[in-house]
C-alpha cells in the first residue's frame, strides 16, 4: 500500500473530472485519478452541442433557457439550480472558446448556433437557436479543449488509477472527507489518497441495459463507492432514452441531426412526430420523442421485417450540409450499418442514454448526506452528480453545459475548502475494504461467469424497466436483480495476476452496476406516476400531489447484515415557475 | 513462437449451433500475446468462434474475453471509434478495433490481432502509451493568446476556423504514430500525432504560438524526420490527412525561413 | 501442443514447457523498443540544420540530374560514347575551368546529397547511442576524405604528367 496526501483529488477525467481540475490545480496541489486515459471519457462522444443563450443568432435570454431546462425535466427540476445553469452557460461557452475551443463560426466570425431539441423562444413558441456546437464533435472538442488546457496548467493526473473506496471519518460527530482508495491498473497495486477535499466526477451507469449508447467502462463506480459508504442516491428511476441510436447498436446519433431538418418517418413514411408534438415535431423533448417512437413500434408501424426500428430521415438535405455539420454521424451509419445517409434512411430505435439521478449536491457541488446536511469535503459534479438542473429528463445539450458550469463551481469550491481546512486523520487500515474485495475478486472461484449475469441483467432492465414501465414489470425487475445478485457472490475470474487485471475490474463493475440497477427499480416502483423519462403504463399521469419531489434512496445494513434499501424524499426547490402541463 | 488452438467445447461454435444462427460465420482470431506474470515469451493464440461478419473485430476479442479466456487484455471504451482506445494492428495494419467489421478484413482467413508497435508492450494488446503522450505535451497543444481576452468570443471567421479542421478530429488513439517506420526504430521522433496536435494551433488564427511550436518541430526529432511513406495517413480512422498536416508544417517553416 | 487444456492460458504455459519461473511476484521484464521518448528527451538544439538538410537533399537533388545526367550524356553517348575516352579526353576536358566546375559541382553534391541520405539512415535505423555516434563518424571520415581527395585532383591535374 502507497500513501499519497494531495488537497484535492478529482475522480475521474471526463468533462467535469477535467474542468473541476483546471480550476483546483490553480488553487490546491491537486490529482486526478482516472480509470482510463483522460481523453478517453464518454464526454467525447456528446455529439450535437452545448446550449447557452449567445444570441448569437437570434433572440435569446438565459430566462427563456431556464424555463425550458425546468420544463424539459418534468417540473422536478430545482429551479435555483437551473438558474445559475442558464445564466453562467454564457460564461461557460465563452470561456471555452478563450481556451481554444473550434466553435462552428457565424458569417461574422461568432460561434454559430443550431435548434435543438426542447429548447425554445419565448417560453415555448418556437425553436431557438441555442445550442453551441462544433459540427457533430461538440463533446470531443470540449474534451479534447479541456485536455489540451490540463496539459496547459500542468495538471497531475494518475491514469488507470481505479477508485474503488471513498474515505469517510467521522470527527465530532461529523462524517467528513478522509480520502479514497485507488487500484492501480497497471501493477494491482493498492494506492491510498489522502486528501482535504474529493470530487466525485466519475460518469453514469448506463451500461446496465443492453442498448445503450453509453461506453463499456460507464459502470457507476463513483455512485456505486458513495453508496457503499451510506451516501444516498437521489433520483435513480429517471433514465434518459435517447430517441436515436443506431438500430440494436445503440451508437448515438445526435439529435442535432434533427435540428438541422432531419426527420423520423414510420413504416408508412409518416413524418409520426406530427401527431404527437404539434408545434416541436421532430425536435421534441428526448423522452416524449422515444415514447413516440415505441408507441409506433408497438402499434405496428415499425419498420423492418421486425418492426423493430423507425427511421431518421436526412435524404432531404443537401449532401454539402450533411457534410458540414454531421460528418460523423453519416460515418457511423456507413461503417456499422452499410447504409449511406445521402440517398437511404437511417434505421434507428431510442437507446438507453443518460443517468439524471446521482450523488445528491447542492449547487456548490457539495454532496449531501440527506436532504440538507452536506459531507464536508466531498464534492461530485457531471453525470455522476444529480444538482438537480435535469429533473425527469434532461434537454439535449444540457450535459456538455452541466459539466462546465458545475465542473467549475466544484472545482472552485473544493480548493477553496481544501485552502482553509485540515487533513482529516485516515481510518484505521484505510485500504482494509479494497484489499478484502479486490482478494476476494481474485480468488472467486464460484463457477457463475460475469459475462452471464451481465447479460441477465441487461436483459432484464431492458425489458422491464426501459421507456415503458408497470408495476409487475418493475417488480419483475426486482426479483431478477435480487436473483442476480446471489449468483453474483459466486462468480469466478479468470485471470489470477496483478498486471493489467482487467477480468478482476470487470467482475468489481458488474456488482456496482447490480447495486445501482436495483436502486433504480426499487425508486421506480415507487414512483406512483409519471414524469419525464420515468413513464408508468398503469400511472400515465403526473402526480403533482404526491411524487413532485426527489427520490432519496438509502443502503440500510440491518443487524444481521442483510442490506436493504430505504427510500425517503426531498421537496423540489421552486422559484419563480408554477408546474404546467407540458406539452411540445 | 507457438500456435494453440482452443478446443471446440469452448468455442461459441456450438452455442450458436444451437440457436441455428445461420448467418453466422467461423472466424479464427490469431491474437499476439504476452504475459510476463506467465512468460518471457511472446505467443500467437488462435481462437475460433462463431461470429455474425457485420460484427467488429472488437466484439470478437470480446466474446474471447468474456467466454472463452478472461486473461485476454486489451483496451477499450466507446466502442464506436471516439475514444481512441483500442488501436491495433489487425491483419498487419493499425485499425481501431472498434471500427473495423469483420466482413472488411476477409474472415476466411485467420485474423491477426497484435499490439501497435514501436510502445513497450506491458500485457497483450496493452501498450505504454506515456512516451506518446509526452511528445503530445512537447509541442504546446494549447492555445497560446497575448494581450487582454476580449469580454466575448474571440472572432474568427468561417474560413479561418476551416483551415484547421482535420486536425481538430485527432483522437490520440495513436494508430498514425506506431505505424510510422521512423517512430518504430526511434521513438524520440515526435511522430505523426504529435505534429498534428501542433498543426492544430499553429493553423488557428486565434493562437500566437506558433512560432515556438516550428521551432520545438524544426529540431533533430520534429517534422524534418518525415520520409512521407503515408503508413500515417491510411492508419488514421478518423481520416485526417496526417501527411499533409505534416507537410504543411515544413512548408511553414520554410517559408518563414526564405 | 497441449491442446486439450482447460484454458488456453495453461496451453501457453504450457508451450514453454510446464511451468515457468515467472509469477504475479516475478514478472518477466518487458519488451521494449528502442529509444522510447522521456520526459528529457527533447534537447532543443535551436538550429535550423535539420532544415537546411531537408532543403539541400531537395535542391542538391534536381541540381544532380542535370549534372549527372549531362556528364552521363557526354561520357557514354555524344562523340562515340564509351569508345572516344581516354587520358586525353579527360584531359582536354579539365583543360577548361567549365567543366572542372561541373566536376567539382558534381563531386561535392553528389558526395554530400549520399552521405546526409546515409546520416537520416543511421539516424533511423541504428537503434542504439554508441552504434550511431560511430556509423556517423566512419561516414563523415569517409566523405571528408573522398571529397577532399577528389577537389585536389581537380584543381591540381597536370595535363603533362610524365
């Protein structure tokens, strides 16, 4: 075991890991652990763009913004949250251009704006120019950018470090910040970090469905360390499905696509969008829009001889644009599906996308530990996070702004933390948890394969706790897990060495992803209604009496160590909008 | 160098057999592998499995891994070709593995996987990639500005923002540097992403650097080293005229030179 | 071959005869390439040689074709060819300072455009320090001593040798 003592340390080296990291490194002698190499997060992968109300283009003010992000999130959105969204988005944007950002260009030489989905004038009249992009890289960009500035400022980053404990000491009474505990990829070795102040930024968990867009090594580890040490979870059950992915792949197609005039047709080459969202159409918020599309599938009127797929139509367009401003995309479906977007429609279905739940913060970053009392030291911003600024459902391009607005409030306020208080002493053994796992792991022995149950699980969130959800299919959902979940304490791994175990890590991901997936079902079926991309088939409304609050999911670990999960709520911050209905 | 060949009862073979998948194929993976927890030795592995050719080659070194030998060890993320993660020479040529569809690469034939060249190969497909990000973080990839930042955007116009826009697509997957013949013998060579990194600012009119970067690439290891073989160019899967890149760089340098 | 082994892993053990003195504890060591870059490795030299090396190979170059393929027309095709050389030929041919100036080009291009050819080849191919530092030396020793050799026959060639 190596002992290293930094102010800050950030987990993870995505979008928010990076921009928290260019500000702490400024302020507190600061690391950045990584379970991969910095510029290969899933933050790379965002495609359409990052809104922000510039202006740029046409008339747009961050009020209309915040708005839009609130009612796009289903009205569970905390609107103060939302409000400092929108209102430093500007400052966001601009000041990734200042660190070098190749924004697309208006004839002026300003960063060009594009439509996207949910995001309107005037409080839902029409589509807005809002959101920043750089052809269809946006998220490379901003990751490549926020790369480039590291290396700028000189950030020290460990890569292939795994965070597999957090450190928690209790002090007075206190929970406070200890540190975490790393697995060094490279050599199995154990590292412990001692720091006054830890950033969460770790990403989601999207990889316990099987269609997904979400990378492999999207598996929830930071949720999933600040579960195990009694931290709650709050708004699991909201998963956002991205209208379209690539058919049965899931590869993302960005919703810009649609922006730029792009259309969904049924079997019968019905523009559908039509009849479900008459004044947004295509350009709909994500979550009514992969409704849609199921609805259709299930009404018959897919396409294939499955019916299993509708498609993204850009025939229309002209091939110069195509070019211009989704190159990538029109790569992918003629690399992994033979199809050229010019002349053929895309075959696509909604794919499982984004966690709006996570670790619960305030709007500082910090981590609460219930409803109002926050950890001292700890902070989690990104995916992993949940502010709440997505509420039920996030609007597109909302993510790439969340990462940089809040990747640089958590970033700020851990370094100040770190700049005014002390280290906290380590626990005893502070690497005891991770040794006995990673031992454990390495001597399993069982004979269940963890390719086995990853796939049963897949399968079964899939299919009982996707887009459509019903009591039975939740429960169904449950029982499986549950079941899952004792054949996992008898897994076995193959690879018994030290070097690059990358057995052993797959075998630690699949039981964060069993924890998180039973939380999201558990909170799902109790949320009597629906809202957002929480969609209950035997509760089709919204419920504002009962469910307009935050899920709050606890571990519980009774006497005899049989682990439980406790729900509780949080009341929703509230400001200036009354809930509507919400209607595109 | 030795060859095994695993055995049926552990192949997908009979799984898929069994499902009656009948567009399936067999497809047999000659992976290069070293473990020095087993062995000083490299040994080619082959296996054999069942596979559907729209598939990629990533999934087949998938399905070895999570069904036939768990030790196998490569990288990987995305899985569509974003992240950069899984380069490495298929069938004698840098790919990400990611992005290459078995029905490409002719799967009649056995399909050989190896690690990029020219990095030290800690674990099969696993390779040090400091030494290739420390030439990245030798040519300055940052916007350099002077003078006091403007309260908005800085402008720049469509035409100016277009001149370097193939270099902006790098994923650092490292594909164009290990299939360079001059990196494999020396790698102190800058190497092809490195200059594209620095193609990247030296190119955009916001940054004042430039000059620095063509001096750190005018030296004994920088862009004077290229012998224009192209290896970089075909091995990019982002399509970024690497060469070119390269060569507009010494046309740079010239011509601020004469 | 051990093929009927559980997992290919032992197979490959296997291969090398059973058991192994290399463990999780006692790795082998790796296989590293030659020259990997360091954090030391950029020694900023600040001169444009490299450049001027690029530069000259090019120049040199399309100076050589003419060059070499003119002295190649004059000494096998024009005149007879082959069957017209002699002591006198060369003679009468230095006699006149043009063509000892197209000689001399001739030499010294020819002789540098090779031997900077030979350095990038060293320079690429000889993997290691001492390796290189010697092969560049024997190569500059040699050109020295060739061109050297060469620009004192030029200039001192007495027509009248006995």
């Amino acid at each position: 075991m190596q002992i290293h003592k930094y102010d800050t340390v950030i987990v993870g080296a995505g979008g928010a890991g990076m921009r928290a990291a260019i500000e702490a490194t400024k302020r507190s002698r600061t690391a950045v652990l990584t379970k991969l190499y910095p510029t290969r997060s899933h933050t790379g992968a965002a495609q359409g763009g990052m809104a922000a109300a510039l202006a740029n283009v046409e008339e747009d003010n961050w009020e209309w913004h915040t708005f839009d992000t609130i009612k796009g999130g289903d009205y569970l959105v905390d609107q103060d949250a939302a409000e400092i969204l929108a209102k430093e988005a500007i400052d966001a944007v601009l000041d990734l251009e200042k660190m070098g950002l190749p924004f697309n260009r208006t004839p002026e030489g300003r960063i060009d704006q594009r439509r996207f989905g949910g995001h309107t004038r005037n409080h839902g009249e029409a589509a807005v120019r809002r959101s920043c992009y750089a052809a269809d890289r946006t998220g490379h960009m901003i990751l490549q950018t926020l790369y480039q500035n590291c290396v700028k400022e000189g950030v020290e980053f460990f890569n292939e470090f795994y965070v597999l404990d957090l450190l928690l000491a209790e002090v007075d009474g206190v929970k406070r910040t200890a540190g975490v505990v790393a697995y060094e990829l490279a050599t199995g070795e154990i590292h412990v970090f001692q720091a006054k102040a830890v950033i969460f930024a770790s990403g989601g968990n999207g990889k316990f469905y099987k269609v997904t867009s979400n990378a492999h090594t999207l598996t929830g580890d930071g949720q999933a360390a600040a579960w195990r040490r009694g931290l709650p979870l709050e708004d699991m059950e909201f998963f956002q499905f991205h209208p379209t992915g690539i058919w049965r792949m899931g590869i993302l197609l960005t919703e810009g696509a649609r922006g730029e005039g792009g259309i969904l047709r049924n079997k019968d080459g019905e523009r559908f969008m039509e009849r479900y969202a008459p004044v947004m159409k295509d350009l709909a918020s994500r979550d009514v829009v992969s409704r849609a599309i199921y609805t259709e599938i299930r009404e018959g009127r897919g396409c294939g001889p499955e019916g299993d797929h509708v498609y993204l139509d850009l025939t229309h367009l002209p091939p110069e644009q195509l070019d211009a401003k989704l190159p990538d995309i029109t790569e992918f479906a003629r690399t992994y599906l033979g199809i050229e977007p010019y002349t053929d429609p895309v075959p696509i279905q909604p794919t499982a996308h984004y966690a709006m739940g996570g670790i619960p913060t305030n709007v500082q970053g910090e981590v609460l530990t219930d409803n109002t009392t926050v950890v001292p030291g700890l902070y989690a911003a990104g995916e992993v996070a949940c502010v709440s600024v997505h509420g039920a459902n996030r609007l597109g391009t909302n993510s790439l702004l969340d990462i940089n607005v809040f990747g640089r409030r958590s970033g700020i306020a851990a370094a100040e933390y770190a700049a005014t208080h002390d280290f906290v002493e380590l626990p005893e053994n502070p690497d005891s948890l991770v040794v006995e796992l990673v031992e454990r792991m390495r001597d399993a022995n069982g004979g269940e394969r963890v390719t086995d149950i990853r796939k049963a699980l897949q399968e079964t969130m899939d299919a009982n706790a996707m887009v459509f959800r019903t009591e039975q299919t939740l429960k169904q959902a449950v029982s499986d897990i549950a079941a899952l979940k004792v054949r996992y304490k008898s897994i076995s791994v193959q690879d018994k060495g030290k070097r690059y175990n990358t057995d052993l890590l797959e075998a630690v991901e699949l039981g964060n992803l069993l924890d998180l997936a039973e939380v999201l079902a558990v909170s799902a079926l109790a949320r009597k209604e629906s809202r957002g991309g929480h969609y209950r088939e035997d509760y089709p409304t919204r419920d504002d009496v009962n469910f307009m609050r935050h899920t709050m999911a606890y571990r519980e670990v009774g006497e005899d160590g049989e682990e439980s999960i406790r729900l509780d709520y949080k009341p929703v911050v509230q400001t200036r909008y009354q809930p509507m209905e919400r209607k595109y | 160098m030795s060859t095994t060949t695993v055995e049926s009862k552990h192949s997908a073979a009979l799984d898929a057999a069994e499902t009656g998948d009948a567009h399936l194929i067999t497809v047999t993976l000659r992976v290069r592998r070293f473990n020095p927890e087993v062995s000083d030795q490299v040994v080619w592995v082959d296996y054999e499995m069942q596979m559907d050719p729209k598939e990629r080659v990533l999934d087949a070194l998938h399905k070895i891994k999570w069904e036939l030998d768990g030790t196998l060890t490569f990288r990987r993320s995305c899985a569509h070709g974003i992240c950069g993660s899984d380069a490495m020479r298929i069938n004698g040529r840098n790919r990400l593995a990611c992005k290459t569809l078995l029905k490409d690469i002719n799967p009649e034939k056995p399909i050989t996987v190896e690690p990029i060249k020219g990095l030290t190969v800690l674990k099969d497909l696993v390779v040090d990639m400091e030494p290739f990000f420390q030439a990245f973080r030798d040519v300055m990839p940052f916007l350099v500005t002077k003078g006091n930042e403007p309260t908005r955007e800085r402008l720049q116009s469509a035409e100016d923002r277009a001149r370097f826009d193939d270099t902006t697509k790098c994923i650092l997957c490292a594909a164009c540097t290990s299939s360079c013949p001059v990196f494999w013998n020396d790698g102190q060579y800058f190497g092809p992403a490195a200059i594209v990194n620095a193609h990247r600012f030296i190119f955009d009119s916001r940054d004042e650097a430039g000059e620095q970067r063509l001096e750190i690439l005018n030296d004994r290891d920088g862009v004077w080293r290229c012998r224009t073989t192209f290896n970089c160019t075909d091995a990019c899967p982002r399509g970024i005229e690497v060469t070119k890149a390269i060569q507009e760089v010494k046309r740079a340098l010239l011509t601020r030179r004469f | 071959m051990s093929a009927e082994t559980h997992n290919p892993v032992d197979a490959a053990d296997a291969a090398d005869g059973g058991v192994t003195p290399f463990g999780p504890d006692n790795p082998a060591p790796f296989i590293e390439p030659p020259r990997a870059r360091t954090k030391r490795t950029p020694r900023a030299t600040r001169t444009n040689f490299e450049m001027y090396g690029w530069l000259f190979m090019r120049l040199s170059g399309i100076v050589l074709v003419v060059l070499v393929l003119g002295h190649l027309l004059i000494q096998l095709v024009l005149d007879g060819g082959v069957s017209k050389i002699g002591f006198a030929f060369v003679a009468g041919r230095w006699a006149n300072p043009f063509w000892q100036l197209w000689d001399l080009a001739m030499l010294w291009l020819a002789m540098l455009h090779g031997a900077n050819g030979l350095r990038t080849v060293i320079n690429d191919y000889a993997e290691r320090d001492v390796t290189r530092t010697w092969l560049k030396w024997l190569l500059y020793a040699a050109t020295v001593f060739t061109v050297l050799l060469g620009t004192l026959v030029i200039f001192t060639f007495d027509p009248n040798i006995q």
